[in-house]
C-alpha cells in the first residue's frame, strides 16, 4: 500500500497529532500491510501561498499555458502527482484558532488543481479524481469539541477538510480527532490520547484487511490468467 503522509504540526518531538499518525503507521506495519510512504512534513517544504501568478496560471487552460506559467505551477503539479500516485492519505494536524493550521491550508491551495485533481465534464460537472484513495485525517485539539460540549459549534475544521477534500472526489474520509489534549486535566488528556489510539489502531486493523483483500482478489487473477494461459498452450 503506497501512503502519503503528511504532518502539519509547528511542534515535533512534543506534538500529540504527529506522534498519534506515526503510532497510525506502525499499526499498520503491525498488521502486516507492505507499506511504502511517501512523506511530507508541510511546516518543514511549505507549499507557497496562492499568489497572482499562481491564480492566473492555474485557471488558464494546460495548451495556453505559456512557459512561465508551467514553472509557476511546476512545483503544485509535482504535489498533485504525489497525491494522485497514493493509494492512502494520512493527514495529521492540530486545530489552530478553530480551523486548520496555515501550512495545510497551503498543500490544499496547492493540489486544489482544475484539469488535475478535479476535472469539469462535458454535462457541467465537478469531477474529484481522489476517487481510490482511502483518507484519514488526525486532528489533536486542545479543547474538546465533542457533541455536547459548549466548544461544539466552533469546529470550522472538520467541515473545512471535509469540503476541500470531498470537491476533490474524498466521499467518506476517517476522522479520529484527538480531544481535549490541552485545556483540560491530565487524566481528561490521558484519556483523549488513550481513545484516539483505540480508534486508530481499529482503523489499522479495518485497511490491512481491505488491502489483504486487495491483494488476494489479484493474485487471484493472476492465477486465473495463468491458468488460462496454459490452458490455450495445451489446447
Ligand atoms: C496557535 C495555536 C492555536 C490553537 N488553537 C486552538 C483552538 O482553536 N482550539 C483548540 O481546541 N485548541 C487549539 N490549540 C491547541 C492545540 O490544538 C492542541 O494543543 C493540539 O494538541 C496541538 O497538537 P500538536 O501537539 O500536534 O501540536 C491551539 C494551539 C496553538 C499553538
């Protein structure tokens, strides 16, 4: 299974979201999925903010495109190839001020690409080419955010990945949203940490068996092919 993974936290050895998505991968690894991970730490290569030549060159159509605006757009195209090459995203980020942090917010101005990640059909149509792709966002906050809690309407995050990713073809993305890690007591945050690692370990367990799945049903065609083969050399 060929994963992108992405962290987005300013923290490192001290964020939750980052160590919560490496805990996610070694799960994985745990359960025997052949992994292959294309990473990206976003605070570290910063896709660029929208600029004017970015929002000119992206709408103009791929044959008008003069050579400029390709190397305007080279660095987004290389972003979108990676995205389109996974067969699995791993997005982990803390809540900032209600929403996502900034850099991510950059990778998604970055592979938001007409003509690329999404294409419009000939009957007017917006179609997302992340169609195979299975999605898991982490997210760690510091407040919690759950259903009942007085912070619950403030959560501009999960609707804002849910949007940007689902005009991009992501129908039913997996959410484990670690809360409240900060402001809280240390046995409400030990708590939160404890259940987000139950989640993303069921998670694990739920992809390894589709992707064993996966590689049965091929090796079945691959045996049937065979078969088939040798059977029209004998015959
Ligand atoms: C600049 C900044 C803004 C934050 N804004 C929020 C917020 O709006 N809501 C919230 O619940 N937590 C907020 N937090 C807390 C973080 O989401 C929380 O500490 C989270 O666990 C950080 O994840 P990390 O350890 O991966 O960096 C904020 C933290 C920082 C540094």
């Amino acid at each position: 299974m060929k994963i992108m993974h992405v962290d987005a936290s300013a923290k490192r050895e001290r964020s939750n979201s980052r160590a919560l998505s490496r805990y996610f991968l070694e799960r994985l690894r745990e359960e025997r999925v052949d992994l292959e991970v294309d990473y990206l730490d976003v605070t570290v290569d910063t896709p660029p903010h929208v600029s004017e030549a970015f929002a000119i060159a992206t709408y103009t159509p791929a044959q008008e495109r003069t050579a400029a605006m390709k190397a305007t757009l080279a660095s987004s195209d290389a972003l979108c190839r990676r995205l389109l090459a996974a067969d699995a995203l791993v997005f982990a980020m803390p809540m900032y001020n209600w929403s996502m942090p900034s850099a991510f917010k950059a990778f998604i101005d970055s592979v938001t690409r007409t003509g690329v990640t999404y294409v419009n059909s000939d009957d007017g149509r917006v179609v997302g080419q992340l169609v195979r792709q299975k999605v898991l966002f982490i997210t760690s906050r510091g407040a919690d955010l759950r259903a009942g809690s007085p912070y619950e309407s403030m959560d501009a995050l999960t609707p804002a990945l849910k949007a940007a990713f689902g005009f991009l073809g992501v129908a039913e993305p997996t959410f484990v949203d670690a809360q409240p890690l900060q402001f809280a007591n240390p046995e409400a945050r030990a708590e939160a940490l404890e259940r987000a690692r139950a989640e993303l370990a069921g998670v694990a367990a739920n992809w390894a068996s589709r992707a064993k799945r996966i590689a049965h049903a091929s090796v079945a065609t691959t045996v049937d092919t065979h078969h088939e083969a040798v059977t029209l050399c004998q015959e």
